[in-house]
C-alpha cells in the first residue's frame, strides 16, 4: 500500500537529512517541503503547531522528529499495523 508522504526540512538540518536517507533506504516515496524557500509550507507547520523540523506526514498524521520506531510503525503496510 502507497502512503502519501510529505516530509518539512531546512537547510543545515541533520534530522531532517536522516530522515529523507531513511525514506530513500526503504524505498518510500515521499514530497519534501523546504520551508527556506516555501512560505505556505511554514503556514502548513503553523497549522500544524510545529515549532521544529523535520515534521513527516504520513497520511495526514505529523510525526514531529525522526523517529524511526515511530516511521515504521506508520509505514507498516500489515493489517495489523496502527494508525494512530
């Protein structure tokens, strides 16, 4: 199952990096959203009340840092895995 996956960076950001080499590794597709240079995409984080990046999303459901246990939870594509 294809998710819809969207990942909020900036420049000079090491979590942000790990993230989208963890996505490219496991062959998740993904939209990434510079904030630097996309300013609905900081009214997006506004919204979203996120003070920080890498802000993923995955499904509409924000997963704020890289957090890998978290990622493949979401990721898992098992009738059993949780979507919350």
């Amino acid at each position: 199952m294809t998710r819809d996956v969207t990942v909020y960076t900036q420049p000079g950001c090491p979590p942000c990096r790990a993230v989208k080499e963890y996505l490219s590794r496991k062959g998740v597709p993904f939209t990434e959203r510079d904030i630097s240079r996309d300013a609905a995409a900081v009214e997006d984080l506004r919204r979203m009340r996120a003070m920080a990046t890498p802000v993923i999303v995955i499904d509409g459901a924000p997963i704020t840092g890289f957090d890998q246990a978290r990622l493949d939870e979401m990721l898992d594509d098992s009738p059993t895995a949780k979507a919350a």
